[in-house]
C-alpha cells in the first residue's frame, strides 16, 4: 500500500478558520503575525494568535477537557464540514475501524500554568477543578477528539517536537496498512502557553520582529497555534482530478543535538529521500517543497544544504511560518493543508516578510506568489532532537 486519499482536511491558524479563510490569506499574501499580547507574556515578539479561541465552548459532556488547547481542536473541527464527513466515514467503516492520530507539543499546559496561579496559600495545592488527565496530558486532545467524533478505534498522540503532525500521517499509514484500521482522522493541534514562549526566549531562539525564514538577517522564529485535521481513506477506484493523495512519507531520526539541527541537514536529507524514494519519485517531479524554514539561523542553513543536496538549485520553495508562525506540534498538519490547497489551486505560495534571501543559501526561494500547475509537493517537518518527517502529495489528475 502506498497512496492514500486525503479526502476532506481543514486548517485553522493566524491567518484564517477554515480552507476558504486560509486560501484567501495565501493568495493575498496576508499574515497572521503581531507583536505578543497573549495572557501575562511581557516578550518583545511577534505571535500567531487564533481569535475566538476564548469563546468556544465544549459540549457539556466533555466540559472535563476544557482547556485552550481542547477548544482550539472545537474550533478546527468544526471547519469545512470536516466533523460530519467524519460521522460519514464512521457509518461506512464503523467506528471501532477509525483512528485517531494528533500531534502536539505542549497540549494543554496552559491550564496547568493557570491552575498554579490558584494554589492553595497555606499547603500549595492545586486547585479541586483542575484535571491534569484530560487538560495537560498529552494524550487529551486526541482523546478529546475521538470522543467528540464518536470514534472508537485506536487513538494516540505524537509528540515528537516541530514533526509530530507530519509524523501522525506516517502512524495513520501505518496502520492502515497492517489492516488494524480502515480511516484515520490525523491532525495537529497546538496552542499558545506561557511555557513555550518563554522556553523558546530563554533559548534566544525568539524575534523581535515577525520572522524572516530564509532572510540573510533572519534572526529567530515567531511562534503559532493551529489546529489541522485531514481523513485519510483508501484510493478509491474513481476520483476527481483535483482529489489529494498522499503519496510518500519519509522520517528520520539523526539525534545530532538536544536542539540544533545537523550541521549539513543530515537527517533532512534523509527523510526527503525516503518520502521520494516511497513514491517512487525522483527529485526533478517535485514541483514545490514547503520548507520547515522556522528562521533561526542554523534551522534555515542545515536545511537549504539538505535541499540543495538534493534537488539543486531549481526547485521552488518557501516557508510559509512567515504567515502563519512557528504552530510547533500542529505545524506538520497544518503545512499538509496548505500543500492541498496548492495542489487544487495552482499557487505556490511566496515566503512572507522575506526581503532578502540569503545569498549563502542556494535555494530557488519564493518571495511573491506563483500561479501555475501543481502536481506533486513536498512539506518538510523537522524538529527538536534531530526527529524529522518529509511528506509527498499529489493530484489524482
């Protein structure tokens, strides 16, 4: 088994809730990027924030996973009639035969940031509401997903740094492929939090600015959230020409350092040949490679070697962090949609906020918009601890 149909998927970040919203931003080359006025945060930085996240309210039988993070998956899967082609599939297949695979990074850590602003005075107790298994716990929000679906099969998360919703698409395949299940809703979902914006600060990984992947004065990543969703379905027998496969996965794991990249992008390479090598692709068949390119200046250079290495100096490619943020663990899920959308609509997306690509790099770098057909692309996730994830998708046309 190798290609599998991506047959409804939806993104909601910065830029926009729901395909529509998130197209429309692409084409007018519009980001999602402002200086930081999230909770207590007082950093000079630029985030990508999803308004009305406040608001969402959980239905009330699950009122005990209420956290940002769980309210941000609500809101994304309530996008694109994502929720009901889901309750379709679990007719067809029934719902012990659907998976469920999130990545994610920090969950719902923020409830536990706030849970300690309310510890008891005297003995420093937590407060009696707050419920790490269903907010913090890594494991929620797939948990949280599944039952808001109504699905019964297997169901776990990845949390494999900046690749887990890459990595997601590889478990759901997988899976699939060994017959333990017919479907698999994949994702990724991460949300703003105290943790992570001064985590990434005390590592002087943050801009000031609104980040420049690629920009020879790049100088740090701003940080996202997102919640992405696609279901994965076998091929069937017709499809439309416009219809998204997934076409090859490619991982690696080089462990070259606790935070920086392999010097010459190592594992990179790695995964990318692989995602090509399942696909039986070569390098000259991808017409686009969505970059991780989170505008650090090691992150931007391992990779542009790894790229370089292999497809030269010709390929178009962009970042599209420049617009949405760094969404850490949704950011693999929500670059596959983007990836879709470039398929079905012609558009390979310029890198936002770049003015000047680093001549050091040699790379055939987006900065503007082009319109043109788009077969098959390529979408990089690369993260902490040398974990990385490459995934190919195609037009069924």
């Amino acid at each position: 088994m190798n290609s599998l149909w991506l047959s409804h998927f939806t993104a909601t970040s910065s830029i926009g809730c729901g395909l529509q919203a998130t197209l429309s931003a692409l084409r007018q080359q519009r980001g999602g990027l402002a200086p930081c006025t999230f909770d207590t945060v007082d950093l000079p930085t630029f985030v990508g924030e999803v308004a009305g996240v406040d608001a969402v309210q959980l239905p009330t039988p699950l009122a005990a996973f209420d956290c940002r993070n769980n309210r941000l998956a609500l809101l994304g899967l309530l996008q694109d009639g994502f929720s009901e082609a889901v309750a379709a599939a679990s007719k067809k297949y029934g719902p012990q035969r659907v998976g469920v695979f999130i990545g994610t990074s920090t969950s719902g850590i923020l409830q536990t940031e706030l849970a300690y602003r309310r510890r008891d005075p005297v003995s420093g107790a937590l407060p009696a509401d707050f419920v790490y298994a269903t907010t913090h716990n890594t494991f929620s929000v797939a948990d949280f997903t599944r039952h808001y679906l109504g699905l019964s099969g297997p169901a776990f998360v990845v949390s494999s740094a900046c690749s887990s919703s890459a990595k997601v698409f590889a478990s759901a395949r997988r899976m699939m492929a060994t017959g333990l299940i017919d479907a698999a809703v994949v994702g990724g979902v991460d949300s703003l939090c105290l943790t992570t914006l001064y985590g990434f600060n005390s590592l002087g990984l943050m801009s000031t600015q609104a980040c420049r992947p690629f920009d020879a004065g790049r100088d740090g990543i701003s940080i996202g959230e997102a919640a992405a969703f696609a279901l994965l379905e076998p091929v069937p027998v017709q499809l439309d020409l416009d219809a998204v496969l997934l076409l090859g996965v490619g991982e690696s794991s080089d462990a070259h350092h606790m935070s920086s990249p392999h010097p010459d992008g190592l594992g990179a390479r790695m995964a990318m040949q692989q995602a090509l090598t399942m696909a039986k692709l070569g390098a000259a068949d991808i017409d686009y490679v969505n970059l991780h390119g989170t505008a650090t200046p090691s992150n931007d250079a391992a990779e542009a070697k790894a790229m370089s290495a292999l497809f030269g100096p010709r390929t178009p490619c962009s970042s599209t962090k420049g617009a949405t943020g760094h969404t850490l663990g949704a950011a693999g899920a929500l670059e596959a949609v983007i990836c879709a959308l470039a398929l079905q609509h012609g558009l390979l997306p310029g890198g936002l906020n770049t003015q000047q690509p680093d001549p050091a790099l040699a790379l055939n770098y987006l900065l503007h918009n082009r319109e043109q057909a788009v077969n098959r692309v390529l979408s990089n996730s690369f993260g902490f601890g040398g974990t990385n994830c490459s995934l190919i998708f195609g037009r069924a046309g």
